[in-house]
C-alpha cells in the first residue's frame, strides 16, 4: 500500500461510522425517510455505508453525480434543484430512469411544462421546490400548487415538495430557519392538496436544521455535512469536535514570524470562509489556534500561547467546507486501526 504524502484528507472511519449511524438512528426513531446529500462526499464506499444504514436513496446536486453513483450500484436518487430540462438533459435523465428511480426539482409551470414535454413517458418523477427563507431557487409555498397542476397535466408524476433552509448557516439561525422551513413546506403541502394532488414527500433539511426540524411537518431530510463535520459546523454548534471524521493530514514547513506555517493551502483545504468562520481553518487538537493567512499551498497558523509544533511536524486541519475540500481531491485517505487506504473520490468535478 503506497504512503501518501501530506496534504491529504484523512478520514476517521470510527467517526464516520458513528455519524451515520447517529443520523439514521434519528430517522429510525422519529419516522421521517433519510435520503443524505452525496454532494458532500462523491465517494461510492461512503454512499453504500449511508444506504446499508437505511438511507432511502441519495440526494445529489447533478446529472453526473448521480450518474457516478449509479455506476456503483446506487439506484434512488433526487436531483435537488430545478433541472433546466433541454434535450441533452432529457436524453441523460432517460438513460438515469432506465435503472434507477429518479425525480429532479422544478419551481415553475414554465420549467414543469418543459420538463414534461421532454420526460413525461420515462418515469422521471417531480418534486416542487419552494423558498423557505434562502432566497435562492424555489417557488412562493402558496404557488406549489399552481405548479404541481402544471406538471400532472405535462404528463409527470409530483412525488412532492421540497425546500432547502440554507439561511440556518449563520450562528443562532438553525432553529429559526427550521421553523421557517416547516411553515413554508406546510404551505406547499396543502397548497398542492388543495390542487386536488396527492403529496407522498415533504422534503428538507440541512445539517445546521437537522437536529431542528419539525417533524410533524417533513416526511424527509437530506443533510449531507453530517456525515464529516467541518468547521463551519463545529463553529455553527452542529458538529463537536470529536464528531468531525475528515481532516487534512497537513506537515508543519515553516516558523517564519514565530507562527506555523503549513503546506496545506487553499488547493487542499478550500478558500470558502463563511462570515462567521473565525479563520480559515481550524486544528482538531488544537481548538484554540486559527489559520489567520491562507494562500495556494500554505497555510500560517496562530496557534495561540504555548510552544510551537516542531518543523516537520503534522497536524489535522480542519476545513471550514468540507464538501469543497472533497472536490479538490482525488483520493479520501480513510483510516481505521492506524492503517490507511484510499477511496476514490469517484464524483469529484461532476458538477454538470
């Protein structure tokens, strides 16, 4: 087994384990379906683990994400955003729908009724995106009605609605962003009864919301994060540091201006930085120390008082983003009683 050299991302695979174990656990107990968003990871071995825990399906955010997934043997997916359905599409969500259950969002009676011109006898089933708050993509809750009707008389099947509270990133906003996720959705909801249609999915979730999400409302969740903490999450109060599963395996190069200076820079770790994020990255033993500089292939580190690690050193970062991080490598270095192996980052650049 070849050795790899630092920077890597390193996962734990007991910590892994147990954050996939601890969030179907949840569903089990509280009876909503758990379809985790692969986006996070793009790693086959991870997805299988998610499925075999009791996981529904995947969510993912693109054609060639689940087009990846399905090659290794994953077949339930949602394409979690409104897919612009042109010919190219259409013939790929075809080809999907041969082997696998697959349902894409909409959040027009434009986007629904040019998706059922192209899909409408494939089986490719629709889910109605509503805005609960983000303010990105996603209908009006009271139009999803209007919408869903658009879609039934296209010639496609509504599975339901969903939504995607992304304004619970910010510190102290999980719990509203939650409560306006369920209002929104429950609105939807009747809206599309009220349409005279039945609604089997009432999907949301994120992993800031998960813990927070009104279960008397959703039917599904899809957190992706989960599965590896970053220190978004940890910063955000949704992940301990003794939850977070995957961090980059960085060597101490330099005490240039008596700080620590790192070889894992923005090509290995990410540049997302989230206002609240106090620095651009953290260290897992360390929880007190910042990366303060970030540039491609370095990292300066205050680590606070105490004596600095040795040069040559290595230290576990941790990256703000993680779903970012991912996509920048090849390879997940996954450890399990010392020992490590790769898996393949299978999905990495399928951002189309």
């Amino acid at each position: 087994m070849r050795t790899p050299t630092t920077p890597y991302l390193r996962v734990d695979l007991d910590r892994l384990r147990r954050n996939v174990r601890r969030a179907a656990d949840h569903a089990k107990t509280n009876r909503f379906a758990l379809r985790p968003h692969a986006k996070t990871h793009k790693t086959p071995e991870i997805a299988r683990l998610q499925l075999a825990s009791g996981a529904v399906g995947l969510t993912v955010a693109t054609l060639g994400e689940a087009e990846v997934f399905l090659r290794h043997g994953c077949y339930d997916f949602f394409i979690a955003y409104p897919v612009h359905v042109d010919e190219r599409a259409a013939e790929r969500l075809r080809d999907l729908a041969e082997r696998a259950r697959v349902a894409i969002g909409i959040d027009s009676v434009d986007g629904a009724a040019r998706a059922g011109r192209l899909l409408a006898p494939y089986g490719v089933e629709v889910v109605v995106e509503v805005d609960s708050g983000q303010h990105r993509t996603g209908c009006q809750p009271e139009q999803a009605g209007q919408v869903a009707l658009a879609a039934t008389r296209a010639g496609l099947t509504v599975r339901g609605v969903f939504s995607f509270p992304g304004h619970g990133y910010s510190p102290e906003g999980a719990v509203a962003a939650a409560a306006d996720e369920a209002r929104a959705l429950a609105t939807a909801r009747d809206a599309v009864r009220a349409a005279g249609l039945e609604v089997e999915v009432v999907s949301g979730g994120s992993t800031p919301t998960f813990a927070h999400a009104d279960l008397g409302v959703v039917t599904e969740l899809r957190p992706g994060v989960y599965v590896f903490g970053d220190a978004q999450q940890w910063e955000l109060g949704a992940a301990r540091p003794e939850d977070i599963a995957l961090t980059c395996r960085a060597t101490v190069v330099s005490h240039a201006g008596g700080r620590v200076v790192l070889d894992s820079g923005a090509k290995a770790i990410g540049a997302d930085r989230a206002p609240y994020n106090t620095g651009h990255g953290r260290l897992l033993e360390r929880p007190d120390a910042r990366i303060v500089l970030l540039s491609e292939h370095h990292a300066v580190v205050d680590v606070g008082d105490g004596p600095l690690p040795p040069v040559g050193s290595r230290l576990d970062v941790v990256p703000n983003h993680c779903c970012t991080a991912v996509n920048l490598t090849d390879e997940l270095w996954v450890e399990e009683h010392g020992l490590l192996r790769p898996w393949e980052v299978a999905a990495r650049g399928r951002n189309g």
